[in-house]
C-alpha cells in the first residue's frame, strides 16, 4: 500500500533525478554546440567534480566551499584536458573525437575509484542548530 509520505519521498526523488539528468544533458548541449565536440566524458566529469565538492566538504564542512571546489576543479580540469587533448581533435572525424572523449572517461573513472575505492563513502554532517536559533531572524 502506498502511503503520502511514501509518494511524497518517491516524488520528491523522481523531480531530483529529473533535474539531475537536465542539467547534465544541457552540458552535453551547450559543450557540442560550443566546441563541436560530442563529449562522451562529461558524465565522468560530473562525477569528479561531485567527488572533488565532497572532498572539499570532509575538509571544511561547508556546503558553499563543497560546491565551489567541485566547479572550480572542474574548470581546471576542463580546461587541461581541452588544451593538452580535446583541442588536438576538433578537425579529425567525429569517430576520433567520440574515441578519445571515451577514453577520457574511462581513465578519470578509474583515477576516482583508484583514489577512493568502489565502496559508498558516509557524507559526515554538520549537527542541526538549536530549535531556539533555527528561525531566528
């Protein structure tokens, strides 16, 4: 039997994912067509710079340092990969340049389990404030 807090919960997740998947697929857009380049690694890329806001979390606890050391590193990052290999392919055949975006995403998946392992790391979290401070203004 489904109750509301049950559909609430599966709603609440469904619209997350929803808008998770969109702001990856307008990346994908907006990358193809800026650069021409159909970047098989961008999911690969999303995903070093969640690790990269939760390492920046661990070390800081703060959710605002977290989110801009993800897009930081993923500028750099980004930013490496398009001048030393992405840029070197923009005129050869798109079959190249789907290879070698592919490639890319294996090897930073492979550097991010290498670095912290396949099993699911917990996300420490900051206590609540007191219910006296919570809504003060």
């Amino acid at each position: 039997m489904v109750t509301w807090a049950n559909f609430l919960s599966q709603l609440f997740n469904g619209l997350a994912s929803g808008a998770l998947l969109a702001l990856i697929s307008s990346g994908l857009t907006i990358i193809y067509g800026a650069l021409g380049v159909l970047n098989l690694a961008h999911g690969a890329m999303f995903m070093l710079g969640g690790y990269a806001g939760y390492v920046a979390y661990q070390a800081t606890g703060s959710f605002a340092a977290a989110v801009l050391a993800g897009a930081l590193s993923l500028v750099l990052v980004g930013g490496a990969l398009e001048r030393t290999i992405i840029r070197h392919f923009y005129a050869r055949p798109p079959e190249d340049q789907l290879l070698v975006t592919f490639g890319i995403g294996i090897v930073i998946v492979e550097l991010v389990r290498l670095a912290f392992g396949s099993s699911p790391s917990p996300c420490r979290r900051r206590p609540s404030p007191p219910a006296s401070r919570r809504w003060a203004s």
